[in-house]
C-alpha cells in the first residue's frame, strides 16, 4: 500500500492542474444542459397526466433533477480518451518505468477536479432549490449514506472506464466500446429518465445491474424515496460490483500488459 503515500502530492498536484484550466472546465460544466432539458420535458409530461409521473410531481421532478446536475459532477470519470491515446501511441511506455501503476495517476486525476465542480454547480443549485421548494431529506444519516453512494458510484464509473480502455491493448475503438456504455448507462442509471418511470419489469432487473449505482442510488437516498433495507441491498449491489469490475481489470490489465510488451513497447 505505499502507493497511499503519493496520493496527497498527486492530489496536490492534478488540483493546481484543474485551477490552471478552471475557464475550460467551467465551459464544459455549463455545456451539461440535458438534464434540464430532460426537466423542461418531463413537467409538461407530468402537466398532461394531472400533475404526477411514476410517483414524481413538479417539485419531484425538480428535486431530482437538480440532484442529477450535481451529483453527476460527483461522480462523473472521464479516462477512456487518455488511456486510449496513451495505449495506442505507445506513450504508456514511460509511465510503466515510474514506481506507481499508472492508474493511479488517472485515479487522483479524477478525483483532483471533484471540488471545484463541487463549487462551480452548488450555487445554483441550491439557490434553485430555495425557489423552487425542493425537497431532501438532509439529515446527517442520510447526507453519509449519500456520499458513501456516491463514492461508490465514482469508483464503479471509474473501474468500468479502466476496465474498456484496456481494450486499446487489442483493438482500436475501445472509445467505441465506450460510448456504447455511456448511451445505455444514461439511459438506465436515471440520467435521462428516473428509474422509477420503467416498468416493474425493467426496474427490478436493474436493481442488480451496474447502472443504477452510478448515478441513480444515491439520487434515491437523498431524495428519502428509499426504505433502510433497500438502501442496505443497494450499498450490497454496489460493493458487489466494485469487487467484480476491479477483479476483471487487474486480469484485462495484466493480460493486456503482457500484450503490451510483446510489440516491442
């Protein structure tokens, strides 16, 4: 575990990182419009059916969006783009000669920037909420249960990303793979639609699927939409999964390595 002893001069060095470039992110923080948009689309449509959808009124539907807006911050990775550009154009090569796995750099990466999206969205968003009557259940029970949902949620998104860009190893569209994953995943983690809008027959399944626990689980939470043993099969659900996905690129990234190596990198 000595690699625990980098992270703070990673972290300390990716946060500098991410303030140097604060106007790009901030660009790209504002660029994130879909889940209003989905907001604007679902009001009408609760408008029509007398005011309630799937168990969301106006202020439901606003209370969850707002959440997707920032929670989405929180647990949002973006790795798939560097780990192919450095897989294919040979440029992991130098990164294997330092002491520490590479992924750990991508790790603190992308945990470095999280406060300041944290900071940029939060204004508005509770502002928004004042407005608009929002309602949370913001007790310290819940508020820990949510930010344990979403760490998990971070770590699943993160594994899911390493685990598709291991793939530059072999093919040439691990992005292809990836964006498969983001089109479903923000159809079925509650992005785009929240999950209680599906059919029983499409929620109970995704109640063991990954894609829920990237962004809807702790949505949930924080919402109070969840009794205390849901939550306690949802961090059950979570945790499986985090164990599996790290199982499964510790043996794509070993193998790929190997791989790696064979051609001369």
């Amino acid at each position: 575990m000595r690699w625990l002893k980098t992270y703070p001069t990673l972290l300390k060095a990716y946060w500098a990182r991410s303030i140097e470039y604060r106007g790009q992110l901030i660009i790209w923080i504002l660029s994130s419009v879909l889940p209003l948009i989905m907001l604007v689309v679902w009001l009408n449509v609760s408008a029509q059916q007398g005011g309630s959808v799937g168990g969301y009124d106006a202020v439901g539907f606003i209370s969850y969006y707002l959440m997707v807006t920032l929670i989405r911050r929180i647990t949002g990775v973006w790795i798939i783009w560097d780990m192919d550009h450095d897989i294919r154009n040979g440029e992991l090569s130098p990164q294997l000669l330092k002491p520490i796995n590479p992924m750990h750099h991508h790790f603190t990466q992308s945990l470095a920037s999280k406060p300041l999206q944290v900071l940029l969205v939060t204004p508005p968003i509770v502002v928004a909420s004042l407005l608009f009557g929002a309602r949370y259940d913001l007790s310290l029970f819940s508020l820990a249960l949510t930010l344990a949902a979403c760490a998990g949620a971070f770590v699943i998104e993160f594994l899911v990303q390493a685990l598709i860009g291991t793939l530059a190893f072999w093919i040439t569209q691990s992005v292809a793979v990836a964006e498969a994953w983001f089109w479903v995943r923000a159809f079925f983690s509650g992005w785009i639609v929240p999950l209680a809008i599906f059919p029983a027959a499409i929620v109970g399944p995704l109640t063991y699927l990954p894609f829920r626990y990237t962004l809807s689980f702790p949505i949930e939470i924080i919402l109070g939409r969840l009794p205390l043993d849901q939550i306690v099969l949802g961090f059950g659900v979570e945790l499986s999964w985090i164990a599996i996905l790290l199982i499964a690129f510790q043996l794509m990234w070993r193998r790929g390595l190997r791989s790696y190596s064979a051609v001369g990198a």
